[in-house]
C-alpha cells in the first residue's frame, strides 16, 4: 500500500526506465545520443577532472558559463546550467506552476513537459500536432488565459523532429499573457542545417522566453547530464535559488567547457546525422512509408500499423529503437554508424509486406 502521507499526484506520474538496462552490445537507436561519442577533447578533460573528485564542484559553473556567454554574446547572468535539461524542466514546473495556473504542449511532444504540471498540482493542455505532425502554434495561442504560466515548445520537436519558424514562434510570443513563459526546448538546435532560431535574441531583448540546450545530444555528453537555459536574469535568479547547489558534477563542467571548444567533432556529428537521415528517409521512399520533415538526429517513421510490436521485435535481434510515444503506428530511429543503421532496416524490413 502506498504511504498515505504521499501527495495524490505523484501516482499520476509513471517512472522513467525501471525496466532492466538493456544489453551491453545492444545497438541503441532508442536514445537519440550521439554514435560518435564525445569529443576526444572531452574525454581528455574528463580524465583530468577526475583527480579533483574529492572536491566539490563549482556551484555557478563559472567556465562553463562565461564560455557559453561568450560564445553567444550574452550576458553570463542570463545562463543556468542544469542537470540535464531535464532538470531545468523540472525546475520551471517548480517555480511557475501550482493548482489553479496551467502550462501547454503538444502532444505528442517530449514527455518530461507532461510530469511538471500534474506534480504541482497544475492543469496541463495538450494540443494535438497539424497534420504534418508540425507544432499547432494557433490552437496552442487559443488555451493562452489567465491561468497560463509555462508554454513549451521542442523545436525541432521529439518525437517528431518537425521544426517550427522563428516568424510564427514570435507571433505566439506576442499573444503570450504577462505571467507566462515561453520555453524554447532546443534540445537539437546543433543538427539543423541554417540558421532558425531567433530565441537567444528574445532572451537578450527580456522577453518572457526561455531557451533550453543540452550537451546529451550533438555533443555526446547524455551520460554526464548538462542541459543549459538561458533567459532574464530574474528568472535564472529565481531557478538559482530553487536549484541544487552543486547540481552539475565538476566532472561534467569540465567535459562540457572541453566539447565546445572541439567544433571539428560537431561538424563530422552533423555530416553522419545527415548521412542517416538521407538513409533512413531514403528508405522510407523505396517502401513507401510515410515519415516526418525530421530537422533532428532521428527520423519518425509510419509504419501503416502498431509499432510497438515490431519495435519489441526489433530490440530482440538487438536494436534499439522507440514506438509507442503518443501515436501508436510511428516509430522513432535515431541515426547511427552506417552499419548500425543497415543493422535497423534489416530487422525492420522483415516486417514489412
Ligand atoms: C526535446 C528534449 N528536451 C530535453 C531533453 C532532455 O535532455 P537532457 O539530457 O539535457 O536532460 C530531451 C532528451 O531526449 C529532448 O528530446
């Protein structure tokens, strides 16, 4: 039996990866982490770091940060590292929601925004993906009252990889009511080709928007857990007080503060994603299936039937891969080394007629 002193909304939540780890030599196409790995600059940091490991970190991630605001000429009081940015996720709900306000997402969309409101007590509105499985901008903007507090947005969005403009985005920024925050999730900022993103420009203008970076993914860092926000430096005063002291491990600093400087390791990230990405929609093509405009490390593919089946079969001939996130005939495939990926569409073609 449950404790009765727990709070009734917890048990709205499901845990996260309870299961058994998987296998070891699994190919993992699940995850939408880097093939690559780290940089070798990182891994190189990550040793030295390891000497200090008796010390506490450095609770403000001072290097990290004043790279990072160099980088993108900003003021470092706009910049909070987390652990993850599943950690400043967290945080937001924390800080913005409780019962009575509400926050929006899509649906589907990264899951971690559908645990915050129901744990504060708050309302969640999901508005369904258009018909390209592209973020609905318009029917989000028509659940905007009162009561709004946190609107997030994954651009590109996961599972879809659908990428929304930066013109759009500022038009539902402008109808954002004054309490409300926008969150930018670009979690897969580095992948997209050109320019799209006119977020850090909004943070630097003070608007009510929060961008959201990670070094999980075209960085090879998940392991390591550093998501990056960026916003008005009273909101990132406010998570300062909420968080953690020493949330982000020193380890985890100094690999970080090392992948930025390896921008050779980024550019051959991005050639091999596209490369993947070109195989898998190219097989998409050659089968007729159905997949989005993915602009992320991962293709969404339809299958024209329940995928979750066939991604259970496919992770019993050792591949890893994700169905059954919020539309059941789709399923999601990260891009891999080439063989990995031939590895997927071997296994997946066996059940296609
Ligand atoms: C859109 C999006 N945001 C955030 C995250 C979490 O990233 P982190 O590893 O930094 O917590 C993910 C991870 O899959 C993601 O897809």
């Amino acid at each position: 039996m449950a404790h009765p002193g727990i709070r009734g909304e917890v048990w709205q939540l499901q845990p996260y990866g309870h299961g058994a780890a998987p296998p070891a030599d699994a190919i993992r196409l699940h995850a939408n982490e880097n093939p690559l790995g780290p940089s070798p600059l990182a891994v190189e940091a990550i040793v030295k770091a390891a000497a200090d490991s008796n010390r506490y970190p450095d609770a403000g991630c001072s290097k990290l940060r004043s790279a990072l605001a160099k980088m993108h000429e900003i003021d470092e009081n706009c910049i909070v590292v987390g652990n993850g940015s599943d950690e400043l996720i967290h945080l937001l709900g924390l800080l913005f929601l409780q019962p009575g306000v509400s926050a929006i997402a899509a649906d589907p969309s990264f899951v971690r925004y559908y645990a915050a409101p129901p744990l504060a007590g708050a309302t969640l509105h999901r508005t369904p993906l258009d018909v390209d499985l592209k973020h609905d901008l318009d029917s989000m903007a028509e659940c905007f009252d009162h009561a709004t507090r946190l609107v997030f947005v994954a651009n590109p969005n996961n599972p879809t990889g659908t990428l929304v403009g930066a013109d759009d985005l500022e038009t539902l920024l402008d109808r954002l009511p004054d309490p409300a925050l926008l969150v930018l999730d670009e979690a897969y900022f580095e992948y997209v080709g050109a320019p799209y993103s006119r977020g850090l420009d909004w943070v630097r203008e003070g608007r009510n928007a929060m961008v959201l970076r990670t070094f999980s993914k075209a960085y090879g860092l998940a392991g390591l857990r550093i998501g990056v926000g960026f916003a008005r430096p009273d909101i990132i005063d406010a998570i300062n007080r909420a968080r953690e002291p020493f949330n982000v491990g020193s380890i985890a600093q100094a690999a970080a503060l090392a992948a930025l400087q390896d921008q050779e390791h980024l550019a051959k990230t991005r050639t091999l994603n596209d490369e993947g990405l070109r195989t898998f929609h190219a097989f998409c093509a050659a089968y007729g299936l159905r997949h989005t405009d993915s602009h992320a490390n991962f293709a969404f593919i339809d299958l024209g039937k329940d995928a979750r089946p066939i991604a259970q079969a496919i992770a019993h001939k050792g591949v890893l891969v994700r169905a059954g996130l919020g539309l059941d005939n789709w399923i999601r495939v990260n891009t891999g080394l080439p063989e990995q990926n031939q590895a997927f569409l071997d296994a997946l073609k066996e059940h296609l007629e």
